[in-house]
C-alpha cells in the first residue's frame, strides 16, 4: 500500500471531491516543475525531454481506460472536458439536429453546460432516475427522435456513487448513430472502464480524484470522431485544446493512471470491504437512517445517507471537530442550501435529502479510519438530535416555570411543586431548544440553539446586532420552516467577513474594534432607574437560575421592560434587541440591563443598535470596557446595595 500522509490527525473520507497526492504521482512530477522545466514545443533537448514525457503519459492514461494514444486530449480537468465533449459534439452536428439527451442527475459541469446549448438554440432532454438513481433504458429509448445527435450521460454519480447500465446505453446510441459521451471523473481508477467494451465516443477523466493533481484532466474522443474545439492558439492537442502543456500534471495524470491499473484490482475489493463495514456499521448503529444510492451498483468507496430529524451541514461541523472529513451533498454544492439535485431527482423527501452525508473512503483509508467514523457518525446523530439545552443531563425531565414575582423572599434552589402556596405556575413554561439553522438570502451561515417560540425576535435581533441590517426595514422576509430561519436581506452594503464571531472575550472582537460604531445619545437616567431595572431583571434571573448558567437581558423604554434569557449571553442580547425592534423601540432613548459581565462582543452589539447605556450587577469584562470606551456606551457595574460603579462615560448620567 502507498503510504500517503493526509492531513495529520485529520481522518480524510472525501476521496469524491478530492484525493491527496500520492507520493509517486509527485516524485514523478517534481523534476518537471524545476530542473525539466521545458515547453513541449520547442526543439532542442529539453523541449524533446518534455515531449517523451507527455507521450508517456498519453500511453499510461489510454492502457488504463482500452484507448489508443492519440484518442487521449489533454485538458484543464473534468470541467473542461465535459464542456469539450458536449459543446464540441453539439456545435459540430448543428446541422444534423439540435436534441441532445443528458440525465438529471448529472455533475453541474454537463447539467449547466446542457443548460447553456439550450441558451443556443438545442433541445435538452433531463432523463429522469428511479430511487436509486439510475437511468431507464427504456425511457432513453422513448426519448430519441431523429434529431438526437448527443447523449450525455455520466459513468457514476459522485454523489450517491450510482453506476449507470453505460455499456447498454452506449451499444442503444451506437445502433440509432447517436454519439455518446460519459462522464466517468468518479469511476476511472477505481471501477475497470474500457471505452471499447463501454461503447462511448467520448469518455471525461480528472486526475485528482485518482491521486493525482488539480487541475488536468483528460478527454478521450474516439478515432474519427470530429468535434468543434472551444478553444483556438497554437494548435496543441492536435488544434482540440491548443495552449502550452501543463506538463507536471499531465505527467502526475499519467503517473496516477499508471498505479491506478496496476492496483485497480486491489483497491477495488479492499475500499469495497471497507465500504460494507462503513455502511453495516452506521445502519447498525444509528436509528433512523437510511442508506441512498443502489445498493451494490455503486462505487467501491461510496456510502451515502440521510439522517432523520437533522441536518448535513451541522453534522460535517461536529464531524471534522472529531477529526473526519465527510461531506453533504457534492463538493461542489456545499455552499448552496438547495437540497441537492441528485437527491431531489431519485424522490427523497425534503428532510432526507437535507440530513443526508457523503462519506467516500480511498485506498489510504484503514479499518480503523471506518470505525472512528461510524462512531462519530453516531455520536453527533445523537448530539443533533438532542435540544441544546438538555444535552449532559442522565435524563429529559420536563422544565416547568414558576412565575416568582409574588414571593421574592421564597428559595428557588430547588423546584417547589406547583401547590406550593406563593408560586404560580407561570403561562411561559420553558420550551426546550431546537438546534435551527440561520439561512440568509439562501446560504447557511450558522446554527443555533434557540427555543422555537423566540425564532422571529432572536432573528431580528441578530440580524441588527451583527450590523447585517441597519434597520428592521432592512429585513425582507423572515420565513420560519421547521428548523430552518429563511431570511431575505439586502446585503449589498454588507462585508460579511465583519460578521461578529463566537464568544470568545480575546479572539472575536479585536478584529472588529477599528470599526466599532458611535453611539450618539443625549439619554439621561436617574439612580432610580437603574435600581428598578435591575431588581426586575434579578427577579427574572431567579427564577432562571435554577435551569443552571443562563444569562437575562432586558431594555427599558420609556415605561417598557422588555426582557428575555438564553443560555448563551449573546443570544440573550440578540433576543432583547429583536424583540424592542419588533415593537418599535428607539434604542438610542432605552438603557440595557444585563445579568452578567457584559462581554466584548455583546457590548459591539449594543453599538451597532445604538443603546447608550448598559447596567449590570456584574463588573465589566475588560474587554467588554474597551469596546464600550471606543463607542461610548456607558457602563453601570457592581450594583450593589445603593452603589454602583460607572465606567467609560460618565458624563451620560445625570445623578441628580
Ligand atoms: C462527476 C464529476 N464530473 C466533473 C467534475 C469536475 O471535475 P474538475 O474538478 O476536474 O473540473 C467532478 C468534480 O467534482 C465530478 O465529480
């Protein structure tokens, strides 16, 4: 076995988006990025050294997949190759018809360019899959008309791993004289492809997804098969893909290619042992799965699978926390939050395509590496599938809330029962977090553990506390679905990257202290105020400090005490400040009142809103005091009998 070094204690189990480099595929390459520096042009000995190099290459990338050297193009990747193939076919044949028939299933490199050829004029047919993914001959039969000059369908899914009948699609094609492309980026190296058995024209290769390197790839066009070339220069490739060879990585390609066959044998059976055990072990171990794709139609390395009741994304996070690197979905649609095509189009539901996670495992990858990730895979199931706000307890016992105003002299160590005489059972019982996913103008930004009834203001408020809007009039839409917060923004004005980050005191604020806002306010107070404000807030905190380590917040306005607690101190915050957004308030004419040592980060918050003052029985973090010193946000601490102290400005109260 080649001995790669990924990532050191990382668990790399992404081979589908990328695989690292072999060893050899580099010590191959490196003499052409220094001493064999030549460009395989050029006549004398080191252009010729280069030029040996790439017939090399060409010969190892043809024996690996049954072609002859000279049906080998070299190209910038898989991308490039598609969109040769499929654009340069089409274009070709224009006269002959305009049908060209793909499936909906396709890698967005053929789904988009597809796309574009229907901008041109072409029909596209999107073949539909059955549930576990694969194509119908008979609906491909049903579909060809006598203006189909292009089929276009993929090897094996680099989603769900699915191998398509592409030997009997492409006999179909030869038969009606349709010529036929396949993109095979996930399957050649690790499944035998043979171009003659597989009957395709055109056959789509990318060498890092075999241990080799980013960037090349290869198109393999059948002898005689002629193509317009998207691309015109120097003639290189034959006039296919004119421009001065990549000569490392066609020699890395080559290189790959090379080992790829002469362990494709091995490495099949092996990564496929490894699969079953991935698979048996996760289907085992946690309820409520279910495994996507066919069953044995797939690639050696691929298990996919859709959690209930939770989400892809979250679960990536905890697992590249564990030390795993999987992923949802594709590589290359991570950063949407659309559920993915592929998985739309084999029917899965909108929670199972949501919850789903790609996990694809490679010949560096040990029995060991399948264990850690089928009990990590379980564990952050579970964590997910847990409220926040019960996770670590031995056993989910139903909170109650006692309304505790009528007897502030009572304990509240522990809960009394409802008879108890001076408490009354409190309308807002404590509702159990949901770990919800803040989606804004469709991306995911973050999750959060948050009650559902506090989803509107906690949103409103984050959104102004983050500085995202300027105004609640900023806010298009906010949309709650299930687990998910679908907020529409106007974020032209907005660098997202100034985001506030975690609530971390020394890390997430210094970054953002240059570009603290001014709060600008002539709001005056008296003692009174202040004390009244945070006898409220302490009754309020007493009854939720028997839920253990929560955080009370409130903003007085006028004659409102608008208050609301969270686990999370920022949350806590970010509720208060929605919630007097909702209703109106002016922040510049409200003062905060705060149940513990008013942190950095929440202090920027109060910035950007624009709330002059904040009073707490805690003193101020220290770096809670620099940021309100640059904004000028007073700070009232240590409340404590008929003192406090006063930070930062002074001058803002008037004690009269
Ligand atoms: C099936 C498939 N086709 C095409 C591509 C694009 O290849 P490249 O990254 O080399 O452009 C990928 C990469 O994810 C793929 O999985």
């Amino acid at each position: 076995m080649t001995n790669l070094s990924p990532h050191p204690k990382q668990v790399y189990l992404d081979h589908s988006a990328t695989s690292p480099l072999d060893p050899e595929v580099w010590n191959a390459m490196e003499p052409y990025f220094s001493d064999s520096f030549g460009n395989a042009s050029t006549l004398y000995s080191l252009g010729r050294k280069a030029r040996t190099a790439m017939v090399k290459a060409r010969e190892q990338v043809a024996s690996l997949i049954g072609a002859q050297p000279n049906e080998i193009y070299f190209t910038s990747g898989g991308t490039e190759s598609d969109n040769i193939a499929i654009k340069g076919i089409s274009r070709h044949l224009k006269s002959k018809g305009n049908h060209i028939i793909t499936s909906s299933i396709e890698h967005p490199a053929v789904l988009e360019t597809c796309k574009h050829l229907e901008k041109e004029g072409f029909r596209v047919t999107f073949l539909p899959v059955n549930e576990e993914g694969i194509v119908s001959l008979r609906d491909l039969k049903d579909v060809i008309t006598p203006e189909t000059i292009l089929i276009t369908v993929m090897h094996a899914n680099n989603e769900i791993g699915t191998i398509q009948p592409i030997k009997e699609i492409g006999a179909l094609a030869r038969e009606k004289g349709i010529y036929f492309h396949t993109d095979a980026v996930q399957s050649v190296g690790k499944i035998p492809v043979n171009v003659g058995d597989m009957n395709v024209d055109l056959l789509s290769i990318s060498a890092h997804k075999l241990y080799g390197p980013k960037g090349v790839g290869v198109l393999y066009i059948r002898r005689g098969v002629q193509i317009d070339p998207l691309l015109h220069g120097g003639g290189h490739e034959r006039g296919m893909r004119p421009g001065t060879e990549n000569i490392p990585g066609i020699v890395g390609l080559g290189k790959a290619c090379q080992i790829a066959e002469e362990n494709l044998d091995h490495n099949q059976e092996y990564i496929t042992q490894l699969r079953d055990h991935l698979i048996k072990g996760v289907l085992e171990a946690v309820d409520d799965v279910q495994l996507n794709g066919h069953p044995i139609k797939r690639l050696p390395g691929n298990a996919h699978f859709s959690f209930k009741k939770i989400r892809g994304e979250p679960l990536t996070f905890l697992m590249d926390a564990k030390g795993v690197d999987v992923s949802t979905g594709s590589a290359c649609s991570t950063k949407k939050v659309e559920p993915s095509h592929v998985l739309r189009a084999m029917g899965l539901d909108e929670e199972a395509a949501n919850g789903s996670l790609r996990v694809t495992l490679g010949k560096e990858n040990t029995p060991e590496d399948v264990d850690l990730a089928i009990k990590n895979i379980k564990l952050a199931v579970e964590k997910l599938r847990i409220p926040a706000s019960v996770q670590g307890m031995t056993e989910i016992v139903p909170i109650e809330r006692y309304n505790a105003s009528f007897a502030p002299e009572k304990s509240f160590k522990t809960f009394n029962p409802p008879s108890t005489p001076g408490l009354t059972p409190g309308d807002d019982e404590i509702v159990v977090d949901e770990q919800v996913n803040l989606i804004i103008n469709e991306k995911f930004r973050r999750s959060f553990s948050i009650s559902p009834d506090a989803l509107e203001e906690f949103t409103t408020g984050y959104l102004l506390g983050e500085g995202l809007v300027k105004s609640i009039n900023g806010i298009k839409k906010i949309k709650i679905n299930s687990l998910d917060i679908n907020v529409e923004i106007d974020l032209t004005d907005f660098d997202i990257k100034d985001l506030v980050v975690g609530s971390d005191c020394f890390g997430g604020w210094r970054r953002k202290i240059e570009t603290i806002n001014r709060v600008e306010s002539e709001f005056t107070l008296s003692p009174d105020d202040i004390f009244q404000a945070i006898d409220e807030l302490r009754d309020e905190a007493r009854v939720w400090q028997n839920t253990g380590g929560t955080h009370v917040a409130g903003l007085v306005y006028q004659d409102k005490f608008i208050t609301r607690e969270d686990v999370s101190r920022h949350v806590a915050a970010d509720k208060v400040i929605g919630a007097a957004a909702l209703v109106k308030v002016d922040f510049s004419q409200s003062f905060m009142v705060y149940s513990g040592r008013m942190p950095a980060d929440m202090m920027i918050k109060l910035a950007r809103v624009g709330i002059p003052i904040i009073a707490s029985n805690a003193a101020p973090t220290s770096s809670g005091y620099s940021v309100a010193f640059k904004a000028g946000i007073t700070m009232i601490g240590f409340l404590r009998g008929s003192r406090f102290n006063i930070y930062t400005n002074p001058q803002r109260v008037s004690l009269e």
